[in-house]
C-alpha cells in the first residue's frame, strides 16, 4: 500500500451554494453529518449576488451538524483580509472542536474581484500574496507565542496576539507552477481546478511539481493530500462511456464508482474526493448512493488494499 494511505481518506459533498437551493443545502449538509461523512465544501465568490456567502454559510452549517468538517474551496483571498480571515477560522474551530479546514486561493476570476472592490493582482504577485496569508494564517494560530507583526508586502499588522487553538489544515487550489510549488512548500492539500480528475493530464504534470518543492523543502510529499472534485453523475446502471474524450471521469453505476475511487486511492494516490450532489440530477438518491453505498465499499476495500 503506497505511504500516502496511512493518512486519512476524506469524503465529502459539494452541496450547492444557490441561494434560491438553501433548505436543500441545509438539509443535504445535515445528512451528510449523520451519515459519517467527513466534510462538506462551498465554493467563495462574494461578488455574485445569486449565491451564499461563504463563511456565514459555514458558520451555520456547522452550528447545524455536529461531526462533519466544513471547507471552503477555495476561499477567494483578494476579497479577504487575511487577520480577519484567520480570526474567522480559529473562532469557528473553537465553537466546532476543530472542524473546520481552509481552502485557500491566489484569485481566479479578477474582473469579478475587480468588480467587488478588491484591488487586481498580476499572476506572480497573486502567489506571492497567497504564500503570505498561508504564513500569516498559521502565525495568528496555536497560542503561547509572542505576538506577531508583519510589515509585509500585502499585509501589515502590529503586535496581534495568537489565538490559542491550532492552526487550521490548509488545501489550495493551486494552478500554475508557483502556486504549485508553494502548495509543496506550506500547504497540507490541494484541490486540483476544473474538474481534473487521477487520469487528467492536469494531475499527472502538476502533481509533481507540488511534490519536488515539498522535497526541497524538506517536507514529505505524501503529508499533502490531493482532494478531487467530482461533478459527476450516479446512474442507475452501468454507464457504457463513464468517460469522455478527455479521460475526465462522468459518473456511472455504483460499482463502477466503486471502482474508480478505490484504483485513484491505490493506484494514483487520492486522498479524498467531493461528491457534488447539487449537480447531479438524481438528488437525494444520488447523495444517498455515494453515503451509503460508494463511500462506506471504498473504505472498506482500501483498508483491504
């Protein structure tokens, strides 16, 4: 079994951030939490006035569940201080007993940031920006220390005292080969972007870039874990092309998912996976699939290797 597997398995659901869907994400997030799953993702653009706010979206779904680890995937850091944002997540660690992982990005969609009032970023200053606040973040976390100042190129703080709980996991949602290389330096995840899946050429050129800046860092590589995003259906019988041309993965029966997730953990290296349950026109059944049926056989015959 490869060493990346002695770290834990996540899976979790994406479960819509459409603010006309909020009974129904309350509801799903509420079911993933008695149905042992491990977290729930809400993606962050703050500037489209049709879906939830991210973090007050988290405030609430975990006020409402009592297990499930929320995340945000990814936050959108130019829209974000980052003293704030970090009070944010060790205040809702604190409320949840640590139930809370940051996902965090450089900045994707900047003409929409713009729009918001952030201030636009060049590509190298952005993952500059995003190296900092993960710095930062872990800085304004774990107690004990003296207090922290910073005088640096994106943000400026005098003599803040620490919260005391620990810092929170952090997964970024790293592209380019910066910010791909700053995963492998500091992050504890990553969530590769558009849909990229174990077989996508995005993966296998990307994956081992994180993986030589985590060595040169002195870090070991199977410590950050690769989190896949997968808008994906489940069927009610076997699926005859579950991909397309690309390789992307499309969705299929339940034990063709069975399957896949079970080779991507072995085979490819996955370390968790976000069933996005609001895409999927089965609804409620397929959530029920992935819950009750795929998630608990994956687990099992990954523990059996």
């Amino acid at each position: 079994m490869p060493e990346r597997l002695t770290h834990k398995l996540w899976f979790g659901i994406g479960p819509g951030v459409a603010v006309a869907d909020a009974p129904e994400v309350v509801r799903s997030v509420e079911y993933a939490d008695r149905a042992g799953l491990d977290f729930f993702a809400l993606s962050d653009h703050p500037y489209y006035g049709d879906r939830l706010e991210a973090y007050s979206t988290l405030a609430l779904l975990l006020g409402r569940t009592r297990n499930i680890t929320g995340v945000t995937t990814v936050t959108n850091l130019p829209t974000r201080p980052v003293p704030l944002l970090a009070r944010t997540l060790s205040t809702l660690s604190a409320l949840t007993g640590g139930r809370i992982v940051l996902g965090l990005g450089a900045g994707g969609y900047w003409d929409d940031i713009v729009r918001f009032g952030a201030t636009r970023l060049d590509p190298a200053a952005a993952v500059r920006a995003l190296e900092e606040a993960i710095g930062l973040v872990r800085a304004l976390s774990g107690g004990g220390g003296a207090p922290v100042t910073l005088d640096g190129e994106f943000t400026r703080i005098a003599a803040l005292d620490p919260a005391p709980g620990p810092a929170p996991l952090i997964w970024t949602g790293s592209v380019g080969p910066r910010s791909l290389a700053v995963t492998g330096r500091s992050a504890d995840g990553w969530i590769p972007g558009n849909a990229a899946d174990w077989h996508s050429d995005r993966y296998r050129s990307s994956r081992p870039l994180i993986d030589e800046a985590a060595r040169a860092a002195g870090r070991d590589p199977a410590d950050i874990a690769t989190v896949f995003n997968l808008p994906a259906r489940i069927t009610d019988s076997a699926a005859v092309a579950p991909r397309d041309r690309s390789g992307r993965w499309l969705g299929g029966s339940v034990a063709q998912w069975i399957t896949e997730l079970t080779g991507a953990v072995l085979e490819h290296g996955a370390s968790g996976f976000v069933y996005f349950a609001s895409g999927d026109p089965s609804g409620q059944i397929g959530l029920g699939r992935w819950a009750e049926e795929i998630v608990p056989a994956v687990r099992e015959a990954v523990a059996k290797g």
